[in-house]
C-alpha cells in the first residue's frame, strides 16, 4: 500500500515536472509549492542568516527554471533539485569566506553507534537545535536525509562525493546528534 | 502507510521549527519569485527582439551599400553606414549565438518532453485506477 502511495506520488510529481518542462507556469508553482517549505529549510540550515537563504532561494528557483528543460529524467527532480541548491548555497558560502569546516564541536569518539533516525526524529525542537550544533557538512547530509529521506547514493550525488564519504558523514553525524541530545536532555 | 504518516508529520515538525518558514515568508517569497521569473521572462523576450532588429538593420544597410551606392563614391555616409553594419552584424550574430546554444536546444527538449508528459500522465492514471482498485473489497 505503502509503495503504491510512494509510487502515485512519485508519478504524481514526476508530470508536474515534465508539464513544467512543457512551460505550464501552474505546474512550476505546484513544484515551488511542493518543495518550499522543506527546501527553505535546507537552506537555512546551511547559510544560517534567513534573510540571505531567502535571496539564495530565489537564485535556486529561477536556476531551476532556467534550466529545468534541460533536466532529461524527470524523476530525478528531486535529487537535481538539491543539487542545484547544494551548489549556489555552497557558492554564496565561499563567496562569503565561510569555511565549511570551521566549527567542530563534536570531538571524534564517536565510534561505531548504531542509532535509529526514526528515533531522533521524535522531538523535532531538539533535533532542529542540535543541527545547528553539528558542522557544516554534517549538518547538510542530515538534513537531507531527515528531510526527504534520501539514500546513501542520493545524497553523495547532491554533496558531491562519494558514496563511502556521504556514508561515513551519515553515520557520524547521526551519532554526534544522539549525543548532543543526550546531553541536552541531561541537563533539563 | 502509518509510518510513512509518521515520517511526513515528524518531517513537518521539524520545518516547523524554522523561523525562517512561516505562511506569511512563504507567501511574499512566491509573489517575489513570481515577480523575477516574469522580469526573467521579458529579458528573453527583450533578447529576441534586439536580435531581430540587428538582423533587420544588417540587412538594411547592406542593401543600401551594395545598391544604393553609385560606383566609386566613397563618403562619410558610407563610412557611418559601415560602422553601423558591423555593429549590427556583432549584435546580431551575438544574439544568434544565444539563440543556437540556449534556446534551440530547449525548443527541441520540450518537444520530446512533451511525448513524455502524455506517458507520465497515463502512468498517474495507471497507477490510480490500480489504487482504487486495491481499495475495493
């Protein structure tokens, strides 16, 4: 049942983007739509200060429409989509002079925990609070991972590396969250 | 099903959280998205007409060089319809390179895409019907 949902909506979005591809406005708007919300926080995730996510989103969509005609798979909106997100926020952020592993606030003892993303998902302030704990790049992989529950390969093709390195990022980034949340809930 | 509920909600929980997303952002955001494609849009069609009239003009000026000149007078008109000619020629053929490398290839995509959209579309009616008759009992 499940699948089949995933699948319908999946379609479902999928002739959103060919009928946007085709030049219907409407069905660019039902993607912004779509997308909005959780792609503003994806950004915001990674610029920090809001009012430039908001002028970076802006670059993203209309990059997006842009050169939407050109993507040859609609199904792999999605996955472009971050991408093209991925890429102008990084630019804005090296524009900026911020450098993407600047703040290590985990130190590397994490080790090889096994920890359950449904489970920290559970209470969404903390973990938006603890995201905000993690660097850069940590940061990002979780996010996208929580955020539309992408897969290893998904993700390294969005960060641009490879599968073992978005792999590694995932996992110690899911540790480090565990333990920033512990923490916070040890202290009240 | 029920988990993929509980993921979604989760998700929504999480965005929530943002200060950066609220209804009112996200209202303003569109109306200034929909204010820049369409600024984006007119640039296009700006492009296109710059293109045509450089054309135009070339064209214009090369007739009258090559017919309205008598043979051996050479003049200052001359000279200025020249520089005119050359100027129109760098415009124009600068918009046609736009032309062959942006816009030709997306007129050619849309028309395979548009092949697609008809198969997507049936694949969404496809799966729908399957849909509605897994709920039948």
């Amino acid at each position: 049942m499940t699948d089949l949902h995933d699948e319908r909506r999946r379609l479902a979005e999928r002739a959103l983007v060919v009928r946007a591809q085709a030049g219907d406005r409407a069905a660019f708007h039902d993607l912004v739509e779509r997308y909005q919300r959780r792609l503003t926080y994806y950004v915001h995730r990674l610029i920090g200060d809001a009012e430039q996510s908001r002028d970076i989103l802006q670059e993203i969509w209309i990059e997006v429409f842009r050169r939407l005609a050109g993507l040859r798979s609609p199904a792999a909106f999605r996955v472009w989509l971050y991408r093209v997100a991925h890429h102008r926020a990084i630019k804005h952020l090296r524009r900026k002079g911020v450098e993407a592993r600047a703040e290590e606030v985990i130190a590397d003892t994490i080790g090889e925990l096994v920890v359950d993303e449904h489970a920290l998902l559970e209470n969404a302030e903390l973990v938006h609070h603890a995201l905000g704990k993690l660097t850069l790049d940590h940061r990002e992989v979780l996010t996208l991972r929580f955020l539309e529950n992408l897969s290893i390969h998904e993700i390294a093709e969005i960060v641009g590396c490879s599968e073992g390195t978005a792999k590694s990022r995932l996992h110690y980034a899911k540790a480090a969250m565990r333990e920033i949340i512990e923490q916070e809930q040890e202290h009240g | 099903m029920a988990e993929e509920n509980e993921r979604r909600q989760q998700v929504d929980n999480l965005v929530a959280q943002d200060i950066a997303i609220t209804d009112i952002t996200m209202q303003e955001f569109r109306m200034q998205l929909e204010a820049a494609l369409a600024d984006f849009e007119r640039r296009g069609v700006h492009l296109r007409r710059i293109a045509i009239r450089a054309l135009l003009a070339y064209l214009a000026i090369a007739v009258i060089l090559i017919v309205g000149q008598p043979p051996g007078a050479a003049s200052i008109v001359a000279g200025i319809l020249a520089i005119l000619a050359t100027t129109a020629m760098v415009v124009g053929g600068y918009a046609v390179i736009i032309y062959i490398g942006k816009v030709a290839p997306t007129i050619r995509q849309l028309q395979l895409e548009s092949q697609n959209a008809m198969i997507a579309e049936l694949q969404q009616q496809v799966a729908s019907l399957r849909e509605q008759v897994q709920k039948r009992p």
